[in-house]
C-alpha cells in the first residue's frame, strides 16, 4: 500500500470566499488551483485544515465518523486565525457530496477513506503581515488510506521533549504552522534515539505528539491532559475517553507530568498509548528521557489499549451498535 496520504482521488470539492461571501461549492479537478505568489498563506501562514475518516461497512454503505466535530474544529481554527467564518452546513455537505461521488473508492477495513478538508488566506497582499486576508479557498481532498504507522500496530518510541510543539495558545488551533514548528525536534529525536515520535512536555506538562493526544492508562484508570489552548483537542481522544467511561473505566482528565508518568508508566498493567484519526489507538512501548529509555508496563505489552481501539473500530465498521450517533451515513 501507498504511504499514508499520498494517494489523492482526481477531483475535489472547492469554494472561493471573496466580497464577503462564498461561492457555491464545486467538483473540480485537484489540481486546479492557482494561487497568486503573494497570498497570504503562502507568507502568513493562515492556513487550517481538518482530518476524519470514511468507512465501509459489510453491506457496502459508506459511514463518516464524527463529521460534525471536525466541521466544528475546522471553523474554529478558521476563526483563531482570522480566516473567512466557515458555515458549517455548506461545509459539511461539501464532505458528502465529494465522499459520494468517490464512494466506490472508499477502501475496505482496515483501510478508509481519509477526508482533508483545508482552508487557506489566497488575498495577495504582502503588507497584511498584521492583518488578516480577506479571501480565502475552502477544499476537500480525498485519499484512501491503510495504517498511519508503518509498523501496524508496533508499540512506538516516543521521546519527551522539553521544549513545546508550538505557541501555547495555538496548540487547539489544526494548523499548518503547529506542524512547521514541530519539525526539527521531530527530525533529531528520529536521528539520536530512533524515536517515532516526540512527546512535547513543555516544563513538566505531558501535552502531546506531533500528529496525535497521548493517554496513560493504568488498570483501570485513563489519565490525560484537560482540555486548554495549548493542544489539540483530538476528536479519537474524546471518543476513546467516552468508549472507556461506557465500560466503567475511571477517565482522569487532569494535569499529568513526565515524574508522574515516567513513574507509572513503569509498572506492570500500565500502558500508554497515542490517539488520532491517522493514528487510530497504538500502543506506545518505550518512553525516553534524559537519555534513559523507560519500557512501559515494565516491557509487558497490556490488553486495554488493543481492546479500545477494537470497541472503536467495531463501531466505525459498523460491527457494533452506533450508541453515539457517531456515523453519518453518506
Ligand atoms: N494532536 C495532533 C497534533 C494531531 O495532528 C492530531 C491528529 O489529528 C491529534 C492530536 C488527534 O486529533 P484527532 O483525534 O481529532 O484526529
Ligand atoms: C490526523 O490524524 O488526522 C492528522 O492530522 C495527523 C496527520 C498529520 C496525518
């Protein structure tokens, strides 16, 4: 199978704000876009964009899972840049008319269709380097995708870094920037430790990764970091957290730091893991710090993590009942 998001269908859904309205939304080709050498996001960076998926399930008909956080998500990033407001309703039936029409291409599981939707300033005027751009492109970009991770489901290696991941009060914003400025450490951490990934810890505080939440689970307990402005709020976090509290699991969302995980996270029945639509729940089986590799769950790999991300799973494929109301069906 192809890397992970780099497979594209031949056309998108596109509309164009300018004058203060948008247009109405189009089937274009993909690459059909042009965009001045003086837009704004190319030298601003007021750039957002989304991630969720479609399923198919055994019957043929094709499910978007939680469509409506992401549309959520996607118009509030819009908003803590200062991009055009997103209407919620063109955008989200912009998802269903692009994910019907390439339904046929919709992968069976494992696999699924990945749904990108970007909003990107194209006003060409670089003196707005204080102000925002008043035009903008809204798209949605399709691409069948298998596992994120290349080893499946392979317990990764994460470094704790002390630095951020970025601004601390654009960690809950899906942009392109937080990514940019995530770069480097990434890069180093896979140099000097063969790390997968990195951990940002900034003074202490277990935040995130570079491209998903993390959870410490311990027996019965799921310990995460609260919601603030300083991370991304993971749409599979959240219905990871809500799968565990169905089965009776104690959810602790709260402030978790690296003594404290480094301490648990040792133990025999601990276990870590990382969420994300890409990521799906995969196991994390090595933490680092300060040069010192600590196996989690004292090297023995724990059954809860595999097992919520089956509950998860089952529900997306449409193998266990949607209690949620989690599935729009296209
Ligand atoms: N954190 C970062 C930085 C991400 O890129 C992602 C992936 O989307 C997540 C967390 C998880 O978010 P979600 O579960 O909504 O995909
Ligand atoms: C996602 O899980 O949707 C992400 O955005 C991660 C990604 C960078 C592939």
């Amino acid at each position: 199978m192809a890397a992970f998001g780099t497979v594209f269908t031949a056309e998108m859904m596109l509309a164009e704000y300018s004058n203060n309205q948008w247009s109405e939304p189009a089937l274009v080709p993909v690459n059909s876009i042009s965009l001045h050498p003086g837009a704004h996001v190319l030298h601003y960076a007021s750039t957002c964009f989304e991630g969720l998926k479609a399923f198919r399930h055994s019957d043929g008909s094709i499910h978007i899972f939680r469509m409506d956080k992401n549309v959520a998500r996607l118009q509030q990033s819009s908003e803590l840049l200062a991009l055009p407001k997103v209407d919620a309703a063109m955008l989200r039936q912009m998802i269903l008319d692009i994910v019907k029409r390439y339904a046929a291409d919709v992968p069976n599981p494992p696999g699924s269709m990945y749904i990108r939707p970007t909003h990107i300033g194209t006003e060409a005027s670089i003196g707005k380097a204080a102000a925002p751009s008043l035009s903008s492109l809204l798209y949605v970009l399709l691409s069948p995708v298998g596992d994120y991770f290349a080893g499946g489901a392979k317990p990764l290696r994460l470094l704790l870094e002390d630095n951020a991941r970025c601004a601390p009060h654009m960690g809950m914003v899906k942009s392109g920037g937080n990514y940019a400025s995530a770069l480097q450490p990434i890069m180093k951490a896979r140099a000097a430790v063969q790390a997968d990934q990195v951990l940002f810890c900034p003074n202490g505080d277990v935040q995130e990764t570079g491209a998903a939440n993390f959870l410490l689970i311990d027996g019965n307990e799921i310990i995460t970091k609260a919601l603030d402005a300083s991370f991304l709020h993971g749409v599979t976090r959240d219905s990871i957290l809500t799968l565990a509290r169905d089965r009776g699991m104690k959810v602790s969302e709260r402030e978790l730091t690296v003594d404290e995980l480094l301490e648990r996270a040792v133990k025999p029945g601990a276990e870590a893991a990382l969420s994300g639509t890409a990521a799906v729940l995969t196991p994390v089986g090595t933490l680092i710090h300060n040069g010192q590799e600590y196996a989690v769950g004292g090297g023995v790999a724990g059954t809860t993590t595999a097992s919520l991300r089956q509950a998860l799973n089952d529900i997306q494929w449409g193998k266990a009942a949607d209690t949620h109301g989690w599935l729009t069906k296209v």
